[in-house]
C-alpha cells in the first residue's frame, strides 16, 4: 500500500485527502509510530497511515487488509490503534471553537443563511452504530434494540467542525451530552460578543441557544422557525458529509466492531481528518450513496426539549419580536 504511482484524484477517491496532506501527516505522526522504525519487519509510516486512512474511508478493515501486502488482521488492528492513539493527541489543532477575533465572520457567514444576526455555530447529534459492548450494554440500546454512541457536534458556516464530543452512549439525551460537554463553558466566555449556537427542539432554551418555537402562533414566530430551519441545516449537512467522506461512520457500513473506547477515537479522529478536507477544499470523490438519513431509527420522538419559560426563552422571544415581525 503506498501511493507511488497512484493519481491524484484516485489517492483522494481511496484515502479522502490529497498526496501533499496525506505527507504531511506521515511527519506529524512518524515520532509515535513505532512500528515505522524498528527492524526488517518494521511497517513504514506511510503504509500505517494510509491503512488507516483507508479503513475510516471504507469502514471495511476486511479490504484494508486485503490491499496491504503482508497485513495480517491482528497487525493491522495495532496499526490502527496506534494510528488514532498518535492523533487523537493533536485534536486542539484540528478541532478548534472559533476564537473572537474569527467571530465578525463566522457571524456574517451564518447571517447570509436566512438573516438571523450573531449566529457562531450550528448544534446537533448523530448515532454511530456500534456493537454490543460487554460492560454496561443496555446503556448503548435504544428501545430497538440497536446499539450505538451519541456524537455531539458543532459546526460554522462553511461546515467545518469546531466542536465533537464523542463519549456518551446512545441513550443518553442531547441536552445532557450538551450540559456535560465544553460548549456551555466556551460560550459563557463568548458573552461579550453576543454569539448563539442554534439547535433543535432537543436542547433546552439558554441564553446563548437557539431553538425553535414548539407550537408558533405568530408570524413573527413562523417566520423566526423558517429562519432557524434554513440556518440549522448547515449542521445537517456537515454530519452527512463527514458520514460521506468517512464511510466507518456512516449505517451502510455497518456497526463498528470496537469497544465504546476506540471507537470515540475513531469518531474523533474522523472529525480531525474531515476539518482537514474543508480547510483544504478536497472533493469527496466516488462515494456513492452515502449521504442522506441515517438509516437508524429517527430520533424525533425521542427528544423533547425544556419548557420555554424563564429569562433564556424569554432572550429568544426578544429576538423574535424585534426582528421577525
């Protein structure tokens, strides 16, 4: 596996980034892969990375293998595992909240979607299938019987991933995800630049989150819901194309077969590598039928939200009345 003589355009068909990004890589990780310079056995660096690339671009370690000369399973599983332990290390630099002075734009960016003012990020969760974990295996299980994690994610306008929190088993509501995570305590610190996330009805009112109004009586309040309809969709977007361009994460690929663990280093890893095809404006290439609804069950009646009352709905109302009359 190397990408010697391969074209450009099949190296991001394959491994979803380019040859320079994928070489840039290899330098970043060379010091924590061990297994690159130890003796004749030895795995280059290159052939590890681009083995776990092409799994996260697959989900299939099965082909992996199969396209790694002299890759048996156990070893390309200590491949991978030592892939995401070495990366996950540089998540700050890949994963980033947007700093103050990256506010006016990002809120411009938001703003140009449906005109509601001062938006800094789009809010949601999505379900990544995995298999039944051996300890605590009814906290993974829906009412359905499928088992998976609940991924927290944060994205701006240009559907980069600024925030992913991948700890919490799928049973778990978005508003607790949300009151456990870094994101309160990041946009508590944001006050003075008047920033909102917006989410949907799942999450609870605060004062620095958007949601919609449940049951809207006024125009004003259909208006701001059509609003924040077309504003959210960003985040939407951004799940199904990392689910898109990373084919581990996505239904059709099946449930990943690690422990809870691995696999929110797997997510994480995921969300690090997909921020690097947004900053480097790489195509998704070749994947077919990968984007749309995930083929889980809705989580729609599943979610309900707080009750609007108190000062944090009341925030939301203001904005209402003044700008969506």
């Amino acid at each position: 596996m190397d990408m010697g003589t391969m074209a450009e355009r099949q190296i991001i068909a394959t491994y979803r980034l380019t040859r320079a990004t994928i070489q840039d890589l290899c330098v970043l990780l060379d010091p924590a892969l061990p297994l690159g310079n130890r003796n004749q056995h030895a795995i280059p660096t290159e052939v590890q990375v681009l083995s776990a690339l092409h799994f996260l671009a697959t989900g299939s370690f099965q082909v992996t293998v199969g396209m790694s000369a002299g890759f048996s399973q156990p070893m390309f599983i200590q491949v991978l595992t030592k892939f995401l332990n070495a990366f996950v290390q540089h998540l700050q630099s890949y994963v980033r909240f947007p700093q103050s002075t990256e506010l006016p734009a990002i809120k411009s960016d938001f703003y140009a979607f449906a005109n509601i003012s001062h938006v800094i990020g789009a809010i949601d969760g999505t379900h990544i299938a995995i298999i039944p974990p051996r300890v605590s295996e009814q906290v993974y299980r829906n009412r359905k019987n499928f088992h998976f994690m609940n991924i927290q994610l944060v994205c701006t306008a240009d559907q980069y991933i600024s925030h992913v929190n991948a700890m919490f088993p799928g049973s778990v509501h978005d508003s607790i995800v949300l009151r456990n995570s870094s994101v309160p305590q990041k946009m508590e610190q944001l006050q003075e630049d008047r920033g909102w996330i917006i989410g949907d009805s799942g999450y609870p009112n605060l004062r620095w989150l958007l949601t919609p109004v449940r049951n809207p009586r006024t125009d004003a309040e259909r208006n701001y819901n059509e609003a924040h309809g077309r504003t959210r969709r960003v985040i939407e977007r951004t799940i199904g194309l990392l689910k898109a361009r990373f084919r581990c994460l996505h239904i059709s690929g099946g449930s990943l077969a690690y422990g809870p663990d691995k696999v929110c280093r797997i997510v994480v890893a995921s969300c690090m590598l997909y921020n690097v095809a947004v900053r480097h404006s790489i195509p998704l290439l070749e994947v077919e039928g990968a984007i749309g609804p995930d083929q889980l069950p809705q989580r729609g009646e599943e979610r309900d939200g707080e009750d609007e009352e108190g000062e944090d709905a009341n925030s939301k109302n203001q904005m209402i009345q003044l700008y969506f009359q």
